[in-house]
C-alpha cells in the first residue's frame, strides 16, 4: 500500500508541478486511478484515505476527490540568516489575522485535523516531537483558510523554523513547563475555532506568539 501512496503522491505532485492540477482541481477516478497506477482498487481508497487524512485531498459524496492548497509544491525557503526576532515579528503579522479567518471558514474536516495536531502535541514526549506538532497545528490553521497564495507564503516563514540558530534557541528555552503553557494556549486557540470565535481566535493566537517571542528573546 505504502508504494501507491508513493505513486499517487507522485502523481499530484507532476501534476501540481507542471500546472495541471492546482488547489480545488478534480482528481481523476478511482477506475482512472487504477488504470493509470496499475494497483487494486482496494488500495487506491487506502491511499487516498492516507491523503485526505494528511489534508491533501478532500473528498464529497457524489462529487468526487479535490486537492487542497496543501499540495502545492514547497515554496523557497527563508533567508539563512533570518534570526529569531525577525521571525517572531512576521509570526506576530500573519498568524492572528490568519486564525481570525480560519474561525469564519474552517470545515468540520479542518477542525478535526487541528484538533488531531492539538492531541498530538499534549501526548508528546520531549522537544522534538512538541516541536513537530507545534508547526503541524499552525500550519493546519493556516490551511483552514483555503488561500493558496496565503499558504505559499506561510511556508516561506515556516521553513525559517528549520534554521539552526531557530533550533537552538528554542531548544535552551524549551521546559517541560513551558512546553505544557504552550500547550494550554494551543487549546485556547484551537476552542476559539471551534466557537467560531474570530476576535477570540485572533487574540489567543496574539498572545500565544507574543508569549512565545518573550520566552525566545528575553522580553517580560
């Protein structure tokens, strides 16, 4: 099964690549699929239940399998040297008005796929792993909003995450006491959501990063 995945995933990407296919493009069939892939039916529903369960595809009874802004190919990543503080200031620009939006658009299948983010963050254990579902939860609020160019551009400033001099800070500055503080503000943010609370979402996501940017870089 893990092989189709890999062919299908190999699939939308040539297509996302050479243009097309794109965000709310149709996908072709499960007959379609089987023929182009050569692999069981069986399996194809599999994988693109993997798919859709990653965010990368949305299906609706009746209508079909649709991509998401999700597959669109990586964007180019941040300046190397961009430090930690011109980091928090972009955060602090885009990711409040960002959960505003998710708050008036998300969709049930969006709300349950930050909530899995959220649970995978409490069920963490030590730095890395909080780390990896911390960036999957934003970015999930971030893919809530369906906005194409809006992601291109939030991956832009999440890959500046990946940077050493990132790591290393957020490393000597991570505690297990801070990290269940992040966690709490993770949950107030993603109730918001769920209430479909823009101002509330907004201002849990302000204070989040805020308390985020003052751990990082020494401001109380």
């Amino acid at each position: 099964m893990l092989a189709v995945e890999r062919s299908l995933r190999a699939l939308l990407e040539q297509g996302t690549q050479d243009g097309t296919l794109g965000p709310g493009s149709k996908l072709p069939t499960e007959r379609d699929l089987v023929e182009r892939l050569s692999a069981p039916r069986s399996a194809i529903r599999r994988a693109l239940d993997v798919l859709e369960r990653d965010g990368v595809v949305i299906r609706h009874v009746g209508r079909g399998t649709f991509l998401t802004e999700a597959a669109l190919p990586p964007a180019d990543g941040a300046p190397p040297d961009t430090s930690p503080a011109e980091i928090m200031q972009v955060r602090l620009l885009i990711e409040p008005p960002v959960a505003e939006l998710a708050a008036r658009v998300a969709t049930q299948a969006d709300l349950d796929r930050i909530a899995e983010c959220l649970h995978g963050g409490e069920g963490s254990e030590g730095f890395e792993d909080f780390e990896a579902w911390d960036a999957r939860l934003h970015r999930a609020i971030a893919l809530a909003v369906h906005n194409g160019l809006l992601i291109s551009m939030f991956d832009v400033m999440n890959t500046a995450r990946s940077l050493p001099v990132w790591g290393s800070l957020k490393r000597r500055t991570s505690s297990p006491e801070r990290r269940l503080r992040y966690h709490e503000e993770h949950a107030a943010i993603v109730e918001a959501l769920r209430d479909r609370d823009p101002t509330g979402a907004r201002d849990c996501m302000r204070r989040h990063l805020q308390n985020v940017s003052d751990n990082l870089l020494g401001r109380h």
